[in-house]
C-alpha cells in the first residue's frame, strides 16, 4: 500500500471509517432546475469529497477496480484524494481513463464499481463517482492537467467516430507513440455525449474541455466527413496511409414501433428529438430558433423507461411542456434507466404511466398527433432478455390527450461503413463483426467497438471496448 493509505489507517481505524455516511451530492431544487438546462448536480466541495473518500476500506482484493469496464485504479485515486492530492488523483484516474469529467457524470457506476464495493453489502457504496467527477472537475479549474510525452512510433491510426469508444482509442494510442486523426460525420464532435446527452446532465463545455485535453495530447480532429461516403475505408488506409482503423460509429439508426398513425407530424423518434435539441441549440431558446414542433404548452409521452427516454421527456419538460409523461410497458422494477435518473424525473413532476403500451397514434384531423391510445399491461414470464414480458389486458383500452410523442424503444446499426467496405463481416443485424476481446473485424488492420459492435449500450462499455481496441492496436502496429 502507498505510505498514506499506512498514514491514514494510523489516524482513522476502520471502525471509525465505517460509521462515516455516504456524502451526497448538492443538486438544483427540483423547481428550478425542472425550467432550466443547468446542470442537476452541483459536484462535491473540497470538504465533502474529502470525507467521502476517507469511507474507502482498502480491499485486499479491490472488487471495484475488476469491475470498471476501463480499470480505473479506484483505491489509488481515493488514496491520492484524501492526502489532498488532487491533481495526482486526477493524473491516476487518467492512466486508465481519458474522460474522466465524463464518466463522472454518465457512467451508471451502480451497476460496475460502485455495485461491487464492499461497504454496499451493509450500506451504502463508497462515492466512487462522485470522487472522479469532483477530481476531473478540479483539474480543469486549476489548470494543472498531467500530458503525457512519449516518443513517436511513426504509426498512424484513423478513428471512424467521436464518441467514447473513438475517443477512448484516440486517448489510449496517443499515449502510446502513434499518430491518431479522428473523422466525425457531424459539424460537432463528440457523437452521443454531445447530441444524445442533455445539457443538464452532461453540458457541452465538459466534453469540449475533455476534447481539448485530447487535442493538446496530440490527437487530430476532422468534422464533416462521412467515413463510407466522403472516403472508404480501403481509401484510408490504401490511398492516405493508415496502417489501422478503429470504427466507433456508434448505432444511430432509430426503432419505431410500427404502429399506426407513426406518419403523424408531432411523433419523433428520441435519437431525431435529442439531435436537435442538443445540436441546433434548441435548449438555449429564443437566442437560438427552436428547431422543433414547439412544445411549449403542450402535452408530450415519451415511449420507452431507458436513459434516453428520460433524456427526452425531461428536456421536453425543460422547453415547456404542461404536462409530460413516461408511458412504459413494464413496472418501475425492470426499467433500464439509472435510479438516480428516475429520481430527478418524479421529483420534477414526470408523470409515470407504467405497465402501458401505445397501440396506436391519433390524428387530429389535419395531419396532426392528436392523442395516444394505450393498453394496460401485466407482467408475464421472463423473455429473452430476463425481464418479465408485459401482456395486454383485454379491454384495458384507454386514450392519453397529447400533442407530441418520443419513441424511444431502441436503435439499429447505420449501415454506410459496412456497405463500403467489402468483406467487413457484419451479423445479421447488421452491426459489424469484431473479437470481444481484441476488438478485431473479419479484416486485417481493422478493428471496431462500442454500439456499431454490440448495439446499443453504455458509455463506459463502448469506453471499455475502445480500451480493449488500443491495446490490441498498438499490439498490431508493434508486432504486425
């Protein structure tokens, strides 16, 4: 153990860290924060990350490291956190992590660190991410950002994608010695962070400032080119000189639920809402046109009880509407949104209509939403994927008056790189092919991961996947 972990057990026995409860985080009022885009939560002050830190036990075998799907080395950065370090803590959290103001706020770290921390089986789990918000946070408020220098290796990798897997493998070969141009399809980086992630959850000027980190590192940025359409894959590496590509391009292709009255104007698909509401600035409105069926006033559902659902039926809220509503077909129980999301969602006033599925989509006459016709449901035996599947009950029919409708049941893979690119080995889906471990494609020298391998997901799984990637890269450019 580092000499001030030794320090800090001399001064604070285990008995007394224990009794020390989990420090939570400051957040905007639910009546405030329910009429703006500011952030939900405030982060931790000095005092608070302090002592939460001093919660941590000192596993000898540290569970929640072998559960974060980069290895972040949690006691490390913990230790550095409470000897006042917090540069160091930031630096440490680096070596693993290249987004760590990110993570710190999206990543469901119940479900990974946090999930698997000791202290959880009879209490709460250590703040583990809000300990690397708060760290990554400091750091850019001080100025004091660790850059690596390494010597170059000559190599140079193009990165299909911006977003957590594309960034993470920029972030990783960087530090390895090989030059990295990352391609972005849109006049924006970042991919999902930046148009599916809401400002008051993730704001744009942290992902810019994590991009900035990675730009000052070395990595090089390209908007505006569409990797299948502007150029091919065989024209980068054939023609430009590439010696290897990763694809993180995500799965952006929306789901709909084929039912009738889908054509109806006012009925979005959720990826369509958060698009351009996050990229066209519909959130700063009226400084920016809103460049979307106003719903100020109006009545929304949003279909669907992921993150994304609660993305969209909150920022609608944000934009004015009268009354919003999630319109979910199975209990609170087996929603896939965070617990905390679900939190701040009741209390900003999100009506909730569970165990309920849309069946068709009403007109008002004039090419307009003018209502949802819904059935309730029950809970039957588990699907597929484990949860119990929602059956109709007969003669439960029932219509929900709104004026605007988010579907947001799931996304599809793009196709564009794969129909470029012969002999890229895609499933039947249509995501492309790759290793789980090494993140490799049917062909040589290419190498894919995140949403466009295993649909859609996490950020810090396509993180993890884009970890995986760089090792397995850097493998290949070394050794061939």
């Amino acid at each position: 153990m580092p000499e001030t972990v030794q320090i800090k057990h001399a001064t604070l026995p285990l008995r007394e860290r224990m009794k020390i409860p989990r420090q939570h985080m400051l957040e905007q009022s639910a009546i405030e924060r329910a009429a703006n885009f500011k952030e939900v939560n405030l982060g931790y002050t000095t005092e608070l990350a302090s002592r939460e830190a001093r919660r941590c036990l000192y596993c000898q075998k540290p569970t929640c490291m072998t559960h974060c799907p980069v290895g972040v080395k949690v006691q490390e950065f913990v230790d550095l956190i409470v000897a006042g370090d917090f540069a160091a803590a930031a630096a440490k959290i680096r070596e693993d992590n290249v987004l760590p103001a990110i993570t710190g706020r999206v990543c469901p770290q119940e479900d990974h660190c946090e999930g698997a921390c000791v202290l959880a089986k009879k209490g709460e789990s250590l703040g583990i991410g809000y300990l690397e918000r708060f760290v990554a946070d400091y750091e850019q408020s001080t100025g004091i950002v660790h850059m690596p220098t390494v010597p170059p290796t000559g190599k140079r990798v193009a990165v299909v994608g911006s977003g957590p897997a594309g960034l993470t493998v920029a972030g990783d070969l960087v530090q390895r010695g090989h030059a990295v141009r990352v391609f972005e399809a849109l006049h924006e980086l970042g991919g999902v962070l930046t148009y599916g992630i809401p400002e008051f959850r993730l704001p744009k000027n942290i992902i810019k400032q994590q991009i900035d980190y990675l730009r000052a590192t070395g990595v090089e940025f390209e908007t505006n080119v569409v990797v299948g359409k502007t150029v091919t894959i065989d024209e980068l590496m054939q023609e430009e000189g590439y010696d290897a590509v990763f694809i993180g391009t995500g799965a952006g292709a929306p789901l709909f639920m084929n039912i009738p009255g889908e054509h109806l104007n006012g009925v979005y698909s959720a990826n369509e809402f958060l698009t351009r509401v996050n990229l066209m600035k519909a959130y700063k409105f009226p400084e920016y046109d809103e460049p979307i069926v106003s719903v100020r006033g109006k009545d929304v559902a949003v279909i669907g009880g992921g993150n994304t659902a609660l993305d969209a039926i909150r920022t609608a809220l944000r934009l004015g509407a009268r009354k919003a509503y999630v319109v979910y077909r199975r209990s609170e129980a087996e929603m896939p949104a965070r617990a905390e999301e679900v939190r701040h969602a009741r209390q900003e006033g999100i009506d909730f209509q569970l165990l309920t599925n849309p069946i068709e989509f009403l007109s008002d006459g004039n090419g307009w939403l003018g209502g949802m016709r819904c059935v309730r449901m029950e809970l039957g035996e588990p699907d597929a994927s484990g949860r119990r599947r929602p059956v109709p009950i007969a003669g439960s029919e029932f219509d929900l008056p709104v004026s605007v409708a988010i579907i947001s049941v799931g996304t599809s893979a793009n196709p564009v790189i794969q129909r470029s690119s012969p002999g890229l080995a895609t499933d039947k889906r249509g995501y492309i092919q790759a290793d789980p471990e090494t993140q490799r494609t049917s062909r040589k020298g290419i190498f894919a991961g995140g949403d466009i391998v295993t649909g859609s997901a996490t950020v810090i799984l396509a993180m993890g996947a884009g970890r995986r990637a760089a090792q397995s890269i850097h493998e290949y450019l070394m050794n061939g």
